[in-house]
C-alpha cells in the first residue's frame, strides 16, 4: 500500500467525486474533509490493487504569484475504502510507522484526508523512476554509481532498524529516485509490509520471492532480513541476474535456503573484490553472523563515496548556536514550513546532516555536532558546547531528527521570507478567508501530523494569549514567525540564548504582550518600509 508511485498509465478510468465528506472517519489520523479544496489533480501516475496515484499541486487561495519552478508537487494515493475494509489495520500500522520516520531517504507522508468513498494519503512526489527503472536505461550503471545508491538505501535502513522497524520488502522498484537529475536523491517507499519489533521475532511469510531472506522461507525472522534483500538487489545491479534463480518459486527457494548464488560469470568477475566482500557478507544464512546496516555502512566499497570531502557552511553552525525552542505554535509552523521547501534550498542541509550524522541513524548528537565543527576548522569552547547539549536535549531529547535538525540550522533570516510565509498562513487557513480560525487550528495542526493534547493545546494558546474565539491575521501570522529570526531587536538582547531553563511560552507570552499592545504601530512601520527601503528590519520588530 506504499504512498507513492513512479510509473505513468493511460487509462479512462476516472475516481469518482464523493459529493460529501464523512464525518465518521476510519482512521483516526486522517482529516474528514474533501481534497479536492486544498488539491489540484494533474494527472494520474499509477494504480494499485486498492486505489489511484495522482500528480497534484497544492491550491493557491489566495491571489499571491507562486512560480511554477518552486510550486512544490505531491503524490497523492486515493484508496478505496470499501477496497481496504478487510485490511484496515495493516494500512493503519502503515501509516503509524510513516508518521514517526523523518529521513532525507525515505519518502514522507505529509497528510491524510479521508471523505465519503476514498483515504487520501499525500506523500513527496518523486518523477525520477524507480531503481529497475534507472538501471534498466543505464542511468545508473557504473559501480560508483550503484555504491552511492547502495549507500543511500542502507541508510535509510538503518534509520528504520535503529526505531525497531523492519521493512521486509526491500526491492529496486520501492526505491524512487527523487529527480531526473544527475546524483539524484533516492527515497525508500512502499511501507505496506513494514513491522515493529521489540525483542520478539516476525513470522508473517511476506515479501518479495526473489528477495526473501532465508529464515523468512523458514517462518522466523528479524530485522536482518532486510540486509539479505538489500543483499540480492546488489548483485543483481552488479551482475544484471538475481543470485538465486530456478524453473519454479520452489526451486529458487531451495537455493535461497542453501545460501549457494553464482559467482563463475562475467558481471562477479568484473566487479571489484570489495564489492565481492560486501555481497559475501549481506547474503550469509546465519542472520547473527551476517552485516548490519551500520556495519555495512562502514564497509571500504563506500571508500569512493565516502573520500568526497563536503565543507559545511559556517552560517549552519552559527544558526545552530543561536537557535532556541519559540514554543509549540511556532515550531509546528516551521515544520509545515520546512516540509514545503525546495530541494535546492535545503539541499545544503542535506549534505551537512549526512556530514553531522556519524552514527548514520538518521539522527545527530551534540557530540556529532562538535565533531564536525572541529573537522571544518571551528572551535567550540567548553561553554558553547554545554549551551548546545542543553539545547539539544530539550528540543530533542539528546538527539535531532532531520526535520529539527533543519529548523535548527536553517538561515531563518533568508528562509522565513514572505512567500514562505503565505504558504505556511495558507496551510492553517483551512477555510481559506484570510485569517486562522482558533476553532479550526487543532485539526489544522493534526492535519499536519503534529498531534497534541487538549491540555497541550491550550499551552499552545496560553503562549500568545489567544482565546478559542478568536482569529489569527496573516499580519499576526507573520509576526509570530518573524520576531523569532536572528535579528538585534530591544525584546532580542534582553533574551539570553542560553536560557533554556526558563519554559518558552513565558517567552512568547512577553514578547506577543508587547507585539499586541503595538500591532497597529507595527504595521504601520512594515507599510512604511515598502515605501522605504533604508527602514531596516529592526526597526521594523
């Protein structure tokens, strides 16, 4: 039931419009309401046995120039309600797992909209094609180039193993590349067999048979079954056969329990013995003996891939350093904000994370952080480095995933800019009238995967003084978002920002006390600054 699709079909076949949306939802997480309000379909890309996948954009309410090169495109899986009744709990365990996965290499579930007939799952689009696809057309054909695709799928793997997920279908047609272009990013897809494990072992006979680990066939099995697949996809983009082949599923999987695969034809012999090496150690029968994903990671065949030395802008630490939690509402904002960036404006991100992540779990530490800052040639002193490990332990716990690493490092100046902001507003504006209604919020934001609490939410409001009845302008929107940037304000300086102790929606509430005694004064000065360029920004706060 994976949430996107690569393949483009000509079919008359037309979903049909429900005329209404239904208010008992089957899914707990979804969001009862038409897509078609806050959708526009281009066209359809795929089918499965369940639904349709469609190409879409999000609508523009608002008279507000948005370029066609930065529109960001989705994929969206319409599912078929009376299709799925008899496995509504797999789809459920599906989509649970998509909601906490947040790597750069594994396609991510934005939101799920469920009316009358149909779920509608909207996930990252990804045009590149598939593996098989790529492979096929010689797009990815060189060792190098299979090593970096490789690399890229075992660490998204072992970000899932080290969240106790196995994802028992690893094959090359559930890994899409995201682009055309040349060093694409792949993303892993299809989570519709994926499992959580905590100490106990699956026995569910699932997969793919040509890439089915042998204690699968066997009826007990781990995480490791994962690497065996990942094993067979190797070789064969290697050697252009699959290792274990017979006239019948029988006969392959008597060979696949046997663990004997090919080695006496031209592709084995043409590829390099580190390769050899790390075929060698995914396709062992013993899973307890065989590589793991972080080991693999650290095999000498990444040597080519690894050597590649990537400075990482010094504006990233300094963001970094500076950043400090702005409370619940503004933290859900940015990760709306963030989700919607392009590539090329967080592709700089990307690479300092990979950089950063040393562990390669999809994850980054303080420890990580500082490593990497020595190795670009910034010191931290003793002091700096206690300010970020208390940072980082109270934005994540010890640990940043990619999207908080993102909003960490970002250049907020740059990136929290107008356009982005009228993006962000718009998500919220779920009626699209020009203002956030306070009633309407807590489904806006459980529409963007941030579930929170009743109690949780009423902090939330309790930050900025609002009330259930009131609304939030774009005006305020945007000054929620802006008077947090790195910028020298007279509220700024009296913050210190290594004062995490003192809880953030005290913070807020100071600061949105002051921002709502002077609102109309404050928008008088950013009209003046229009027609006034040398008014500068902190004039404006």
């Amino acid at each position: 039931m994976g949430v996107c699709c690569q393949k483009e079909y000509s079919s008359s076949k037309r979903l049909i419009s429900p005329t209404s949306y239904s208010k008992t939802t089957i899914l707990k997480s979804s969001y009862p309401d038409s897509i078609s309000k806050y959708y526009t379909f281009i066209r359809t890309i795929g089918y499965g046995a369940f639904g349709t996948v469609r190409e879409a954009t999000r609508i523009n309410s608002y008279e507000v120039p948005i370029h066609e090169t930065t529109e960001k495109h989705y994929a969206i899986k319409s599912i078929n309600k009376n299709k799925v009744k008899n496995y509504l709990k797999s789809l459920q365990n599906e989509i649970s797992i998509l909601h906490i996965l947040d790597h750069p290499n594994i396609a991510r579930l934005y939101e799920i909209y469920e009316d009358e007939m149909y779920i509608h799952l909207v996930s990252e689009y990804c045009d590149g094609g598939d593996l098989l696809e790529n492979w096929s057309a010689h797009r990815i054909s060189s060792e190098a180039e299979i090593a970096r695709t490789i690399q890229r799928v075992l660490l998204a793997i072992n970000h899932l193993h080290s969240m106790h997920i196995c994802h028992r279908d690893i094959k090359p047609e559930n890994i899409l590349f995201l682009n055309n272009q040349p060093n694409s990013e792949i993303k892993v897809i299809d989570f519709g067999f994926a499992n959580k494990f905590l100490g106990t072992e699956m026995d569910s006979f699932v997969g793919s048979p040509r890439y089915l680990a042998p204690e699968v066939i066997k009826g007990s099995y781990g995480k490791q079954c994962d690497i065996w697949s990942v094993g067979v996809m190797m070789y064969f983009l290697l050697v252009g056969k699959f290792p274990f082949s017979g006239n019948s599923m029988h006969d392959q999987f008597k060979k696949i329990l046997k663990g004997d695969f090919c080695i006496n034809n031209p592709g084995w012999t043409s590829m390099s013995a580190e390769a050899q090496d790390l075929i060698y150690k995914m396709l062992v029968l013993d899973p307890d003996n065989r590589i793991t994903a972080a080991q693999a990671l650290n095999h000498s065949w990444f040597k080519s891939v690894n050597e590649k030395i990537y400075p990482i802008d010094q504006q990233i630490f300094q963001s970094i350093k500076k950043y400090k939690d702005k409370g619940k509402l503004w933290n859900i904002a940015m990760k709306v904000l963030v989700r919607n960036l392009s590539q090329e404006q967080i592709e700089d991100l990307k690479t300092a994370f990979h950089e950063i992540d040393r562990e390669k779990t999809g994850f980054v530490r303080a420890e990580d952080i500082q490593a990497c800052m020595e190795k670009n040639g910034y010191q931290m002193a003793k002091e700096e480095f206690n300010n970020l490990l208390q940072k980082i332990e109270y934005i994540g716990k010890g640990k940043l995933n990619y999207t908080q690493f993102l909003i960490a490092a970002l250049d907020r100046k740059k990136i929290i800019d107008e356009e982005n902001t009228w993006m962000t507003f718009r998500y919220f504006d779920i009626n699209a009238d020009g203002k956030i209604c306070l009633n309407d919020l807590k489904s806006a934001i459980e529409k963007a995967g941030c579930y929170i609490s009743e109690t949780e939410y009423r902090e939330l409001l309790q930050e900025f003084e609002l009330k259930f009845d009131e609304d939030i302008s774009y005006e305020d929107f945007a000054d929620i978002m802006n008077c947090f940037t790195d910028v020298s304000s007279s509220y700024c300086t009296e913050i210190d920002d290594n004062s995490l102790k003192v809880p953030v929606r005290k913070l807020s509430t100071k600061r949105l006390t002051n921002r709502r005694c002077s609102v109309v004064e404050a928008m008088k000065r950013a009209r003046r600054s229009t027609m006034d360029p040398q008014l500068s920004s902190t004039q404006i706060i």
